[in-house]
C-alpha cells in the first residue's frame, strides 16, 4: 500500500524576538528580508509576495489554524518546526510552538526538529562565501542539559499530535555530527523515554552528504536519515573545471549562482531514498538573495508542474517501505527568506499545494 507521509519543514521566524530586534532592528522577521529584497537579474522571480496567507504574524492563533488547514487539506500529515536548543535552557523562536502545544490547537500533527547551529548575522560575499557576527553560540554543557532538554521536549512528545514512527516520537537532528557526543546524546534521550514511559525515541538525522557522513550517523544510534539534495547539482552535474569556469563567471558578471530548477531536480532522490531508513526531501524551489543578495544561490524555472513531477519521483522512492517508514520531507513549508515554501503567493496561488495534493491523491486511488 502506498501512503506517503508528507511532513513539511516549518520556521517559526515569524514574529519579533528580543534577539533579531537587537541584531536586526524593531520588528525583525523573515518577512524583512523578504521586502528588502531585489531583482538581480533578467529571469530572477521577483518579486515575492505571499498570497493568501499575507505578511503572517506567527503570534495570531488564527494564522496557525489557516496554515494547518491549508496543509491538511492538501496532502500534507504534520509540521515539522524547527526547534532551537543553545543549551542551559536558551532557546529562541519557540513562542509559536509553545503556544501550539499548550492550547491544543491547531488540531494538526506534528514533530520537532533540533536546529543546532550558532546563529550569525551574516555578511555575505559576491562568491558566495561569507562571514559573520555570532548572536547566540550552540552549546553542549552536559549530562543535565540533556536532561533538561529531554524534559521540556517530553510534553510534546506524550501529545496526541505528536508523530510517530514504530510507536515512537520522531526527533530529527540537523546537524548530528556537530554535536560533540551525539552518541551519548541519542543514548541518553533513549534512556529517559523508557524511564518516562515511551517506547524509545525515533531520532532521523538530516544531511546534505549522504555519501560522506551515511556511516558516521548510523554509527550515533540514529533510526534514519532525511537527505537533502538541493545543492548536488553544483556537486555532481558538471566536472570541477566547469564549476570553476561557473563561479568565475558569476562572480565576474555580479550574479548570484544560477542553475534551472529542471536541471537540479531530477538529483534530488536518488537510488539511496528507496532504502527503507534513508527518507527523501521534495523541494518546491530555492532562491536565497533575500538573506544574501548577491552571495545566494538561484533555482530558476521552477514550476508546480516540475515540483509535481518530483514528488511524484519521491513517492516511487518510498513506496516499497513499511507505511509508517513512508517519510517525505517537504523542505519547507514557508521559508520565504530562501524561497523556499509551499504557502501560496501572488504568483502561483496554491499551485504548488494542488500538484502535491494529485500526487497524494493518486496514491489513495
């Protein structure tokens, strides 16, 4: 039986934080990068302007309600907020969730993913390279911040929401191998589940280099592994000369990196995804210039019609798993900042919705 199970990635930097007001100016969210952003070249897609939905502010529960429903009614099963844990306590961005979880509201399901990266204000380059001022430091303090952190993420994961795979919560890491005792990290959280009344912790680690770092994060204790293939075009696509010859045109030329969503697209699943523990990610379109004008990289041509293509491809990829290993990743559902949503816009409407809602659809015939 086919039965993907979309779980689509969900930022919650939508709202001001005393942090981005400091770093950024009053009022900060992802829409301002969004509005200050510019045409950088003749087929650039620009502007962006969101649809329906409107300049959202993630602390209106009405939002949250809207863009469940949207979901839900298009083929989606849950978010996947990004959930940021710097250590000692320190979070940021979690007001949305937070909220999500203690008014029991939207009805909608839904699992976190540990986002554990410092945060920079980042100055970016023309080549693409960049550096920055440190905002927050992601930190591993020890054995009772694990703790602690296990105990503030336990009530959600008891939620009825909550999704599951083999009757145990997902938790997906972003960077696994950057934490510094990862191994320690899964065995301990597994350890308190049972202690807690749980079956055990589903841990997915997410990655952009399957090839390299496969091994070293099954060697942690992770279930599974959520691939991101947004950039193996650049890698793989072309010899290291014409890359080369690329990057020294874009930069000669005052262009951010350019490459057509119908090339890069057929390399985001591959033969790999259709392993039972490795989950593939469909991936609407990406353009960055918004946070990093020149220094961003640029999927152009994308179309619901390329998008429904690919996943459909995603969907062939996991249909030989159990059901409940019949993961998709959608990255993402609104990360307006790197063009890089499923939310409608101006543009296309709830285009993209629809085509992921035929292929969910199909799937149940």
């Amino acid at each position: 039986m086919i039965n993907p199970r979309f779980i689509a990635l969900y930022l919650p930097q939508f709202h001001p934080t005393e942090t981005n007001n400091q770093a950024y100016g009053e009022n900060f969210t992802e829409w301002s990068n969004l509005k200050k952003s510019r045409k950088l070249f003749a087929r650039h897609d620009w502007p962006t302007v969101p649809g329906e939905l409107g300049y959202y502010d993630l602390r209106d529960p009405a939002v949250r309600q809207a863009q469940a429903d949207l979901a839900r009614a298009h083929g989606i099963e849950a978010f996947c907020y990004y959930h940021y844990w710097f250590g000692n306590g320190r979070m940021e961005l979690e007001l949305p969730f937070r909220e999500v979880l203690q008014s029991d509201q939207p009805d909608f399901p839904f699992c976190l993913c540990w986002a554990n990266q410092s945060w920079h204000k980042k100055f970016w380059n023309a080549d693409g390279s960049h550096h920055g001022e440190l905002l927050v430091e992601q930190s591993y303090p020890g054995d009772d911040d694990v703790v602690q952190h296990f105990h503030y993420c336990l009530p959600a994961f008891k939620d009825r929401r909550y999704v599951k795979v083999d009757g145990k919560p997902v938790f997906m890491i972003y960077r696994a191998l950057e934490h510094p005792d990862a191994r320690q990290f899964i065995q301990r959280w597994q350890q308190l589940a049972v202690e807690n009344g749980l079956p055990g912790i589903f841990f997915i680690a997410q990655t952009e280099r399957l090839d390299v770092e496969e091994g070293r994060l099954f060697e942690l204790g992770v279930d599974g592994i959520n691939t991101i293939r947004l950039f193996d075009h650049f890698k793989l696509a072309t010899s290291r000369f014409k890359r080369t010859l690329k990057k020294l045109y874009w930069r000669l030329a005052r262009l951010p990196r350019i490459t057509p969503y119908a090339k890069a697209a057929p390399l985001f699943v591959t033969e790999q995804e259709y392993r039972e523990n490795i989950y593939p990610s469909v991936i609407p379109g990406w353009d960055h210039t918004p946070r990093s004008g020149l220094g961003g990289t640029v999927l152009t041509g994308s179309t619901p019609v390329l998008f429904e293509k690919h996943v459909a491809e995603a969907v062939e990829a996991v249909a030989g798993k159990k059901p409940e290993h019949q993961l998709i990743f959608i990255k993402s559902w609104n990360e307006w900042g790197e063009g890089n949503y499923l939310e409608p816009d101006q543009r296309h409407g709830r285009a993209y919705l629809e085509a992921l809602r035929r292929v969910a659809g199909h799937c149940k015939k």
